[in-house]
C-alpha cells in the first residue's frame, strides 16, 4: 500500500481525504492543479528566472500521457518538490496543493483549458512561459492566480459548454482556509 504523501496542511476539515496515488487514475489526461501560497515568497524557477510568489492560489495546467498517466505525473507533483523538474515542482516548493481538477478524455486539452483560464475573470498570468516553456515562440502561460479560491463548478460549466463529451473531476486535498460560504 503506498505512502500518504505529507502536504503541510493548514487545517484539517471533515471533507479532506489524505492524499494516495492511488486516488488518481492511471488513465491518460489533461489536469488543473491547484495550490495555495500563504505567504510572500521570492522563488528561483529554473530558467524562467527569480519571481514574487504572493499570497493566493496558482492554478497549473498540465498534461499526463506519458506511462502511468494522471497518477505518475500528479504524483510526482505531489512528491518530487525536493528535485524539481517541471515549473510546477518549482512552486510547490512554497505553495501547498489542495486540489487538482482532471479528465481522461483522450485528447490533449492543456492549451484549449489554459486558454479558457487567460480569458476568465478572477484570473491572471503571473509568470509568462510557465509550464509552456516547450513552445519556445510562445509567451502565453500554464500557471494562472487568483487572490480567491477557483472555483470548481465555474470551470466544470465552462468545460461542459466548450468541449463535448469531456467530463472533469476533481480531487481534494485539503480544505485550508477556504472561506465560509464560498462556492466551489
């Protein structure tokens, strides 16, 4: 049976399930995950350069179609913060995941989905070529913020809408200081 994996909650809630692998299909797929940043921080990405992580939440675009699919990259997301090597590892150095939204439709839908993120209210680019960096000619972004918690049903809607037949769920990790009231 494999580890839980520690993530530094802030607070235990009644909903919040540990985080197994096992959680995660090991279907291939497209994925958001989001983490929560408490505290300033000044962080060194790689070749991107140094940035202000600023309090909110970051909201990651990814893809897993590569062996072990949603499971092997979310996992190693969860995981691998100590060696990075994606962006993403970069950030969970600071920041805390609390959930990640996902399908397993069989088609890359990374940059339809960061697309619709860039054009959404409540949401901004914080870091150009973040999780993009592959498309050397590209400016655009994967990693979006927003000062409050995204929300799920929003995005959920907006998938139902935009693509056909794709469905997305999504996994909690921890329920932190999610403001009373507030819909998700």
């Amino acid at each position: 049976m494999p580890t839980p994996v520690c993530l530094n909650k802030p607070k235990e809630h009644p909903k919040a399930q540990p985080v197994h692998r096992m959680d995660l299909p090991e279907d291939k797929g497209t994925y958001i995950l989001i983490a929560q940043a408490r505290q300033m921080k000044r962080l060194d990405i790689g070749s991107l350069g140094e940035f202000d992580i600023i309090p909110g939440f970051y909201a990651c675009v990814g893809s897993a179609f590569g062996s072990g699919g949603l499971h092997a990259r979310i996992g190693h997301h969860l995981e691998s913060t100590a060696d990075p090597h994606w962006h993403i590892d970069y950030l969970l150095q600071v920041a805390t995941p609390v959930e990640v939204w996902f399908t397993t439709a069989g088609r890359k839908l990374e940059h339809r989905w960061a697309e619709l993120l860039e054009d959404a209210p409540g949401f901004r680019v914080p870091i150009l070529r973040f999780g993009s960096s592959e498309y050397h000619r590209s400016r655009s972004s994967h990693l979006f913020f927003s000062k409050r918690w995204p929300s799920f049903r929003w995005f959920q809607q907006q998938v139902m809408e935009r693509f056909e037949g794709v469905e997305i769920e999504r996994v909690m990790f921890s329920l932190g200081s999610q403001p009373a009231g507030s819909e998700r």
